[in-house]
C-alpha cells in the first residue's frame, strides 16, 4: 500500500466517526444541563456542575462593561469535544436567549445534525422555532429530547403532535415515558424492548430490565397495574397510527426520533446519546461553486463561519472559526486563502475544551479550529489546500429589529466608517442605507445583542460614541424586480439600499408587506440578499 493510500484511509476511518452537532432550544430546556451530562459521558470534564458554573457567571452580571468577559467565556463554549465508545463528538453552542444573534444562525451551518430539545411541560417554544427552522432549510437531520419528565409536564401523545403540526416534522419516539412527574416509573424502550428505571438524582449505573413487549407483566411489577395498562394502550397506538422508524427518512431530516428523558437526574441521557451516534450521520459533502467537496476528499478544505474579537481591545486580533470540510489539517501547514488569493500559514490553531484551549495537531472534516486572525478572514472565507475551493457563501438572514445610527461626535467621521465597515464585515450587524436626500445608516439584527455588541465596540475599539434609536421595523425583504419606486414604500415601510446597492423594503407590519407585494405583482421579496 502506498502512503498516499494510508493517509486516505486514515481521513475516511476519521471521517466516519465523527458527529458535529447543535443543541437547539429554547432558554431553560436544560441544554447546558443536557450538555453538561454528555460531557461527563466522555470524561471531557470530571465535576457536575463545570459548565453550570460558568453559565452562571455569564448571567450573574447585567453591568454592560462585563460584555468582554462575556464574550470571553463564550469564545471557550463555542465548541466542544469529546470521544464516546470509539466516536468524536463535537457539540457546537448555539447561545442563549440574550445572546441571540446572526452568529447563531450561523453557528447552525457548521453541524451536520441537531439536537432539538424540549421542555415537556412547555412544549415547542419561540426560539426552538426559529432555529428549527434554520436547521431544516439547510435538510440535517434532527434528533428531539424531550425534557423534564420528572415534572409534571403535558400528555407525551400532545407533545408529539405539536412537534408536528407546529414544526411541520413527522416524528417517530424511540422510547416512552411510563409516568410522568411524581408518578415517573421509566421509559420504555421500543427498539430494544427493554425499561429503564427511573431514579431521582444523580446515579452511576442505569438500571435496565429487558421485557418481551409493552405489556410485559415485569413491567406491572416495577409500574404497577394503571401505569402499565395505560403504556400498552399508548404503545398499541404508537404502533397503528404512528409513523414506523425509517432512518434515510431521519437522514432526510424528514422524521425526527423522539426521547424521552431527565437531564439532571441522568434519566435517558445514555440511551439517548448513543442512539444518536449510530443514527447521526457524520460529515458530508459540502456545496462548493464547483460542485460537491467530499470531505474524503484528500485535500484539505473548510471554510469561516464565525469570527469572534478578541476579550482584549489592547489587541485587534481576532479567533476565526474554521469548519473542516475535507481532508487533514495539520498545524502550521500552508494553505490558500481563496478570497484573498494568496497562501498562508496556519500557525497557532486552537481547539476549545470544557474549560480550556488546546493547541491543535490534526484535525478532521466535522472538527471545528479557531484561527489567530489579525484581520485577514471575513465570514464565509474558503481555505484550501492544492486547489481553490469556493464554498456556498454563508447565509444572510432577515433582520428583525432596525435601529438609526447617528454620531455623537462628527470629528471622528473617519473612526466611524472604519469600525462601520469593519463590523458588517464581521458580521455582527447588517448595514442599510436610505434612499433619501440626505442618506441615513440603519442597522439591522436578528437580536439586542447585536446592538449592543456593536455600540460597546465601536466605542472601546474605534472610539466612536454613537446614538442608535429603534425604528419600529419588523420585516426586511428584498426587492427583486426590474424597477422599484420608493414612492410605494412610504405608509409603515420605507426602502433602503444593503451594502452592495440592492433595494431592500423594511416593514413595520405584515399588512404593509402584503399590500407592497399586491401593488408589484410582478416583483420578488426575498427573506435574504439575492
Ligand atoms: P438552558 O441552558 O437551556 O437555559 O437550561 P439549563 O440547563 O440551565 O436548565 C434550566 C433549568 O432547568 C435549571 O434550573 C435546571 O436545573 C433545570 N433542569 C434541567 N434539566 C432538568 C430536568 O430534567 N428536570 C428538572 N426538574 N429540571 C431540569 P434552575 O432552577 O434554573 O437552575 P439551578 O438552580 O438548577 O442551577
């Protein structure tokens, strides 16, 4: 065997076994509970309560001049890894409701899957939504955690069919929950045919009895006699009217497998995790302007999805997030920076564990590496080896809050257009601008955070102090037609130009929206730049 040929099989054996996914939910669903279990599972920390703690110190402090060790910790939990029986797990953070950004959105496009996690009393909320969404535009498959069964929460039956009706996902449950909140007994697994007790509190080992099928008389003796029937009712149920498990269908991201389970009581975890890494898929191809780059691919590939400032403003640098797509990457290895169409080396790469950095060797497709960025990357960036590699540009998504910009201090006109272009370019907000005689800058973002960020930086990096004023702006849809005449844009809407000169429409209801779209029949609204 050649050694061309070793290295192939290496990047396949490494390929094979990785799975990079997102937790999608909404704030307090328990996903840094949930993660905090699977990173015990994979001894990536030893101590519950290490990626609590550092929640809650992110919370803790509400004084904006926090928002650089904010951040900071962010930059830590952006990803993580660990190994579990043989796989490598990569689990990317998707922040919280105060931390809702672009950059979650964008987050999304470096995960070949998604955890959904739900509450069960609660059910699909807001934020599960809107990140659902996301995921399924993009076709990954999604796997759902149902959360909390140790509460009283609502019938599993009307869980289900809310997942469906309100998502538009079919979805087939994998196990089922006998009891619910103080009655908890187990859950029933349907593919193994076996119970797991349930036990309050923090436990080592699981325990497990195998059963014959859902009306098992060893589970009347751990259910008791109504608990039981009513699982064999439900079970029956299950097996005429529900959709039978089908895994390209969940590779489709056309069904998603339901658990049921308890992340703080460690109830259903393990099933749970390594049910989804048989049935999670690892890396695949990815869209390229020529055509599909498979990540077995001998070359090395990937491309930016996330550029984060450095916590220090003394230092301009920045950690660029690199998704491999293909091939190895090695440290200090030499690659094109496509865009810029020159090579360079990647020198420092770092991996972010639990709780701290790494320096990076090799890495794999799926695998995530934080660059050293001195200003060279912009989101979306494509990097290779060998060949110039184009990777779909990553998303823009639609803006839902605008705000107008205006300068304190007119003498630092020049600060201003610097850290105005920087930014955008960053991605941390969008850029638009009127149309009328006298030309005003809004921006637009998914979430305040973006503000924010975006204020605190310009004042502490570029020493610009700004006045941002909310505009009651909801919808931004961009206008593709052959012409467009701002005239029709005056009652709760207006037009503006993005970046690149293209006539963007910002509504302030859904009726301004409709009756725009009624006036130019003709005319496209598209939710993101053309
Ligand atoms: P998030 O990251 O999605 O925002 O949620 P997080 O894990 O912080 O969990 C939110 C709250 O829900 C926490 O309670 C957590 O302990 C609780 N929780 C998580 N999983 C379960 C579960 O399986 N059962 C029950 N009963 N509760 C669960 P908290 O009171 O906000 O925080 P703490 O005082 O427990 O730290």
């Amino acid at each position: 065997m050649t050694g061309l040929a070793t290295a192939d099989d290496t990047i396949r054996k490494e390929v094979a076994r990785r799975r990079t996914f997102a937790i999608i939910s909404h704030p307090d669903a328990g996903k840094t509970t949930l993660t905090e279990k699977l990173l015990l599972f994979g001894g990536a920390i030893h101590l519950a309560g290490a990626v609590k703690a550092r929640k809650a110190a992110r919370f803790a402090t509400s004084d904006w001049m926090e928002i650089e060790k904010q951040r900071g910790i962010s930059v830590t939990s952006s990803v993580m890894h660990f190994e579990y029986n043989g796989y490598r797990v990569n689990i990317l953070d998707t922040p919280g409701h105060q931390d809702f950004s672009e950059d979650t959105y964008r987050t999304l496009t470096a995960a070949d899957s998604a955890v959904m996690l739900i509450d069960c009393a609660k059910g699909v909320e807001a934020q599960t939504i809107k990140l659902f969404q996301v995921c399924r535009r993009r076709g990954i498959p999604i796997f759902t955690f149902i959360n909390k069964l140790d509460r009283e929460g609502r019938p599993p039956l009307d869980l289900l069919e809310e997942i469906e009706r309100v998502l538009g996902i079919r979805s087939v449950p994998m196990n089922w929950p006998i009891g619910m909140g103080r009655s908890l007994r187990g859950v029933y697994d349907r593919m193994e045919k076996r119970v797991e007790l349930y036990e309050e509190g923090e436990r080592r080992g699981i325990r497990v009895i195998p059963v014959q099928g859902g009306d098992d008389p060893a589970i009347r003796e751990v259910a008791g006699e109504a608990l039981a029937e009513q699982l064999a009712q439900e079970l029956e149920l299950l097996d005429v009217a529900g959709d039978p498990f089908d895994h390209a269908k969940v590779l489709a991201g056309e069904l998603t497998p339901v658990f049921f389970g308890s992340a703080i009581n460690n109830f259903g975890v393990r099933t749970f995790l390594e049910n989804f890494l048989r049935l999670a898929p690892p890396p695949g191809p990815r869209k390229s302007a020529d055509g599909p780059v498979e990540p077995t691919d001998g070359k090395f590939s990937g491309y930016i999805f996330k550029i984060q400032a450095n916590m220090n403003p003394q230092h301009r640098d920045r950690i660029a997030f690199l998704r491999i797509c293909s091939g190895r990457f090695r440290r200090g290895m030499t690659v094109r920076h496509v865009r810029a169409g020159r090579e360079i080396k990647l020198a420092q790469p770092q991996q972010f564990l639990a709780q701290e950095r790494e320096i990076v060797e090799e890495a794999y497709p799926g695998d995530i590496v934080g660059l050293f960025d001195p200003g060279i990357f912009r989101l979306g960036d494509s990097l290779s080896e060998g060949r110039d590699v184009v990777f779909e540009e990553l998303p823009t998504f639609s803006p839902e809050l605008f705000a107008k910009l205006t300068m304190k201090n007119a003498m630092k006109h020049k600060q201003y257009q610097k850290g105005l272009a920087q930014l955008a370019e960053e991605g941390t907000v969008q850029v638009f601008r009127t149309a009328g005689p006298v030309e005003e800058t809004i921006l637009g973002v998914v979430g305040q955070l973006q503000f924010d960020v975006f204020e605190y930086r310009m004042k502490h990096e570029y020493g610009v102090e700004l006045e941002l004023t909310r505009i009651p702006y909801r919808f931004a849809r961009w206008v593709a037609a052959e012409k467009v005449d701002p005239g029709l844009f005056r009652i709760n809407s207006t037009l503006v130009r993005d970046k690149d000169g293209n006539p963007v429409a910002l509504f302030e209801n859904e009726y301004a929206m409709r009756t725009a779209m009624e006036r130019m029949p003709d005319a496209r609204f598209l939710e993101t730049a053309p």
